[in-house]
C-alpha cells in the first residue's frame, strides 16, 4: 500500500516518541511532537490535529503496512509500546517485500557502469546486502544483456559530466584501423548505446564531421580546461533518425530497403522491427516483405546477415549484391573448412 511522504514522517515521529521511555507520552505530546517534524521537514505549519494522530495510531497497529505495532494505553492516558524493543523500522521483511526489493536491486544493477550514478551505487549496495541476509540468495527474475568484461566504462562518468556540464575532452583514442593512439580535443555531444557497446559521439572542431567514438577504445579521458565547448548542431534524434545502430553518413540519403522475411522469422521482425520505418507491404503464409527507410551501413548489413536463410534483399540492388557477396565468401570459409577435414 503506498504511503506519502508526511505520512511517513508522522508514523517515523510517533514510533520515535514510544521507543523513548524516558518519558510519558499522552496524546497532545505526540500531536505536538509530530507537528513539529512537519514543520521542521516539510515547513507545514498548520499542525496536525487529533482526529489525524488518533487514526496513525490506529493504522500503525494494523497490519496494512505490516507494522502490527504494540501500541497501548497506560492508565488511559499514555501512550508506549507494549514491547520495549519494538520499532517500525525493525519490522522484518516478509516474502513479497523481499521479491519486491530483489527484482529492484537486480533492476538499479544495470546502472553500474555510469560512475556518475556513485551514490546509487551505495544504494543498490545496501539493498543487496539487505535482501541477501533476509533471505537465501537466489536466481535473478530479470537478466539483462551485458557485457561483463566491456572496456571504457570507467570513463562514463566524465564523458556525461562533460556533456551535462558543457565541458571540452581531452581523449586518447585508438580505433582498430589505426597503428597509434592520437590525444585530442573532442567536443562530447551525446552519449549512445548499440547492441551493448557504448560510443561518445561530437566533433572535433567547429565544422568537423561528426565522430561515433566507441567507449572500449579510449586510452585516456580528461577535461581540456580554458576551451569553449562547441554546442551541437543537430538534434539527438534527427540526427540517428535514418539509421540501424550508430553510423550515420552525412552524405548519404536513406533508401527504400526492402527485405522478405520467411514465416518462420516473421514474428520476431512484426513484433521487434528492425527499424521505426519499417513497414509491411506483403504477408502471406510464406512470410512477408518489409521496407525500410534508411542508410545503408554496417550495422544494418549485420543485421541483415544475422537472419541468414530467413530473410533476403529485395532492393535496392546494390545492397541485394553486397548480401549475396558477403554470403557467399562466408560459405566458401566453410567449404574449405568442410573439404580439409
């Protein structure tokens, strides 16, 4: 049952007067004492009156909330718990809690990656300790995708600090077509994620070609102090507007791909389209043909050879070629391997 946050504040005031047994609390000590957390936490200053206090007691006894709490009347005047050692905030978990609080941590884990996110960290930490001790660890419900051993994660917190906060990098990078590392100024603009890769994208220099720079890559990552930063010339989603993944040409214009899929891999394409544009221009019992509109890039010819046999290019032609080239070097790989053996 969900409990706002002044509510909270009342039941958290009430069960620190009755675990003080230093004193006698009657009603008005308590209306007081709560109205004073209000006034303290939330700057409400009208009070609370005893209709309200009178009915958080009686909530806090019950068990809506689990608290079952052992609140009595002595010499019908003061209120206590009639367990010394009782407090709301020692209340165990019981196995919904517990379920409830597992899938949250297995779900805040994911963040890990972003240093940025250190306090949550802490958080996820405590939850985990807390549910593993409550209970005997078990599977996780939900497993996300990752990657466990993906350089450049490290650098997640600077490289979103340097875009939130408008800040130019200095990074070391090396791509795999390059023989040396290069230090250079890069102007961050966004940060993106394809299939489990992490990639900075922005520009070098005013005027400079928009670069997607993979995370694993980089050697180095600082701030280049006393530089302006170069603000981005297009938006986020413009931007990747016409793409599968992260290569985007600017130079390129989408084209009308079209692609049949068989029935068997029809599903999978109609429920998860490859791509917002796609659309279906032909379904029957044998599958269906799609189209898309789009850069013809890398990331969209993986996908396309990730289907094999299920799904074939239709048009444009060029693309039909490169498939069909692809295809078949990959099948005389495995001639070769079949015939040596």
């Amino acid at each position: 049952m969900p409990v706002n946050k002044n509510a909270l504040i009342r039941y958290k005031t009430i069960d620190a007067c009755l675990r003080n047994r230093m004193r006698r609390w009657t009603l008005e000590d308590l209306i007081n004492a709560v109205s004073d957390a209000l006034y303290e936490y939330e700057g409400i200053d009208k009070g609370i009156s005893k209709r309200s206090i009178q009915a958080d007691i009686q909530f806090m006894r019950s068990d809506k909330l689990g608290y079952n709490a052992p609140i009595v009347i002595v010499n019908k005047k003061y209120y206590t718990y009639d367990d010394p050692e009782y407090s709301i905030v020692n209340i165990p978990l019981n196995d919904q809690d517990l379920k409830k609080m597992s899938e949250a941590v297995e779900l805040l884990k994911q963040f890990r990656g972003f240093n940025h996110f250190y306090e949550l960290h802490e958080i996820v930490q405590k939850l985990e300790d807390h549910v593993y001790t409550a209970k005997t660890q078990a599977n996780p419900i939900i497993d996300f995708e990752k990657n466990e051993r993906l350089r450049g994660l490290e650098y997640l917190e600077t490289l979103y600090q340097a875009v939130a906060q408008k800040k130019v990098l200095s990074l070391t990078y090396q791509s795999f077509r390059a023989r040396e590392a290069e230090t250079f100024d890069f102007h961050a603009w966004w940060l993106k994620e394809f299939k489990n890769r992490w990639f900075v994208v922005g520009v070098r220099k005013a005027g400079g070609m928009i670069l997607n720079l993979a995370l694993d890559r980089l050697q180095n990552v600082s701030f280049s102090e006393n530089m302006p930063y170069l603000e981005p010339t297009t938006n986020f989603n413009d931007y990747y507007k016409n793409v599968v993944g992260v290569t985007v040409s600017p130079t390129i214009r989408p084209s009308k791909v079209q692609l049949w899929i068989s029935a068997q891999h029809a599903p999978y394409i109609e429920t998860k389209p490859l791509h917002p544009s796609q659309v279906i221009l032909e379904q029957d019992e044998n599958g269906m043909v799609i189209q898309l509109e789009v850069q013809i890039n890398y990331e969209l010819e993986k996908e396309i050879l990730g289907f094999g046999e299920g799904m074939r290019v239709l048009q444009p032609g060029m693309l039909q070629r490169k498939i069909s080239e692809r295809l078949k070097l990959g099948y005389s790989n495995y001639e070769r391997e079949i015939n040596n053996v």
